[in-house]
C-alpha cells in the first residue's frame, strides 16, 4: 500500500534539491509565524489532527476499476489550525511516512511536502477564506469547506507534472500529463472533499470552539463535548483508523502510482524509465533501512505510525508556545 507521494525516480537531483530548499524556507517562515500567530490552547488538537491525518491517509479507497486514491488532509489541517501549523504538522507526518515507512522517496521529500502541505494548506485556506467571508450561513460555510478542498487537493496532484516535466522524465507532453493527473485526482479530491466536510460538521456540533473563527463565522460557542473528551474522541478514531480499519483498505494503485509506475500502467505510462542513477541509489537505500517499509505487518504500522506521528507533532507545539511564552517575557519593558 502506497500512498501518492512521488517517488525519487519521477525527480532530478537539481529539481529535487530545489524543492527541497524552497520546501524548508516555506517551514522555516510558517515555524516563525506559528510561534507568534499560533494559540497555545490548541496544542492538543494539533497533535491529535496529526495523528488522525496519519491514520485516514493510510485509507486508500478505489476511485475507478484498478485505481485507488485516499484522504490527503491539508486543506482540513489548515481550516481548523491555520495555514502556518497546518503545514507543520503535514510536513511531520510525511517525514515520518518517508523514514519509517518508505512512503515516498527520501530526495522526493521537498516535491512532497510542497505538494500535499504547502499548496493545499496555504492555497486551500486561502480559498476557503474568501468563499466563506466574515459571517456566512451554515451553507455557504460547508460550501466553501467543500470547494476548497476540491481545489487545494487537485492544485497538489497538478505539480507532479510541473516537476516531473522539468526533470526531463515526462515521456508525453505536458498538457496531456496534466489532464490525466488532474482528472484522476478530481476523483480523490472529491473523496477528501466529504471527509473534510464531515469531520468539520462533526467538530461543529461537538465542539465548535474547536474551529475558531470557523466557530465565529458559524455564530456556534459553548455546547457539545469538553475539550478533552473531543481530543481523545479523535484519537480513538485516530488509532481505530490506523490500526484496524487499515487492513480494509483497498490494494488498488493510488492514482499517481497508476500514470507512473511502468509496472502498473505498461504502455500508457506517462513517465521515462531511465531515472536518474543517484535517484534509484536512494531508493535502494531507503528500502534496506525503513522499520516497516511499505508499511508492513499493517495493524502495526498504522498504530505506531499514528503514535509517533502525534508525539512529534506534540512535541511541536510545545516548542513553539514554550518559545512565545519566551519572546512574551523577553518583549515586556524593563525597569
């Protein structure tokens, strides 16, 4: 089971270093905004939503005979935690996808991040942002939650021909490339879209306070569950998701994996064969060092793929309203 984060063969070492530099200048300015912008209160549900977005990505469902896609979870992250931690948190968990489980390639990791957390969290936010506007009807929010996922989702899967194409391993042209990825993709995003929109649904009636100025624009406050009994809520689905419903989830190729691997597609392929000699070394690096690659022995994987991935993105959070609580009593007047 393979999830759709580009492998190091569909790369150049140029571009994948590229990406991989501009992937860490976007962390490094959402690390300094989440430090200033963030609120510590919501350091729980940051760790838990990780951990959930771990354990729902590991859900491939089909979307067409042969085809599987699964949830992504930026657009969702960004909605509830604000575009700079949302991309923390994906950048966490597809670094632990990439180390622990060989789920995506090692030198792919900035293409990867950039693709799944940049783009979906800040264009996804940002969309949602102007469609549901200052105090929109429940509706209009749904509507906007709905569309933004669509299009962060589909605008991620969009760049794999961008990069694949400037590597020089497209084997057709660039518009074709595009058409197919984004049409199989607009399946996927449609998939994600529900889930995103049932789980604010869901935060809305347990906790609306949960979703900050989403609560604000729904005009929701103070019903539903604690604060606790929401976090260990989602990750009871978080580890439930991970650790049994994985086993049920379709062995179908993703929809990246369906145009790119030779083996799966034969002569439709859209990409070359012949990767670049460094790429296929990591890759052969990468499959004799990962715990679990390919996320072996799935109950397991899953269960401490969501562990670990809550822990690190914890620990995240804790650092950073640790520093602010820092820079606060440093910025106060001395005398």
């Amino acid at each position: 089971m393979l999830a759709m984060h580009m492998a190091n063969e569909l790369l150049t070492p140029l571009v994948a270093l590229a990406f991989i530099i501009i992937a860490a200048a976007v962390l490094a300015y959402a690390s300094w905004r989440t430090g200033r912008t963030f609120d510590p209160a919501k350091v729980p549900l940051m760790g838990v939503m990780g951990a959930f977005v771990f354990a729902a990505q590991m859900i491939n469902f089909p979307i067409l005979p042969g085809t599987s896609g699964h949830f992504g979870g930026g657009v969702l992250l960004a909605i509830l935690l604000g575009p700079h931690a949302a991309t923390l948190v994906m950048a966490s968990i597809l670094i632990v996808q990439c180390l622990i489980f060989q789920d995506g390639g090692l030198l792919a990791l900035g293409t990867n991040i950039f693709n799944l957390g940049v783009l979906p969290c800040y264009l996804g936010y940002a969309l949602f942002t102007v469609m549901a506007g200052v105090k929109p009807g429940a509706g209009r929010l749904y509507l906007a939650v709905f569309v933004s996922t669509l299009i962060g989702m589909v605008s991620g899967a969009a760049m794999v021909p961008v990069e694949a194409t400037i590597s020089g391993i497209a084997a057709v042209p660039f518009g074709k490339f595009v058409a197919v990825m984004v049409g199989l993709h607009l399946l996927v995003a449609l998939g994600e879209a529900i889930i995103t929109f049932l789980v604010v649904g869901y935060l809305a009636k347990a906790r609306p306070e949960s979703l900050g100025s989403v609560a604000e624009r729904l005009g929701s406050a103070g019903a539903g569950l604690s604060n606790k009994a929401l976090i260990g809520s989602l990750l009871a689905v978080a580890l439930l998701l991970g650790g049994v419903v994985s086993n049920f989830a379709s062995e179908w190729v993703d929809a990246l994996e369906s145009v790119t691997s030779h083996e799966a597609a034969g002569d439709g392929v859209l990409v070359r064969a012949d990767a670049h000699p460094l790429m296929v070394k990591v890759s052969e690096w990468q499959a004799r060092t990962a715990p679990l690659p390919d996320y072996k022995w799935t109950s397991v994987s899953g269960t401490i793929g969501t562990v670990v991935t809550l822990l690190i993105v914890w620990a995240i959070g804790v650092s950073l309203r640790r520093n602010r609580k820092k820079a606060a009593v440093n910025s106060r007047p001395r005398g």
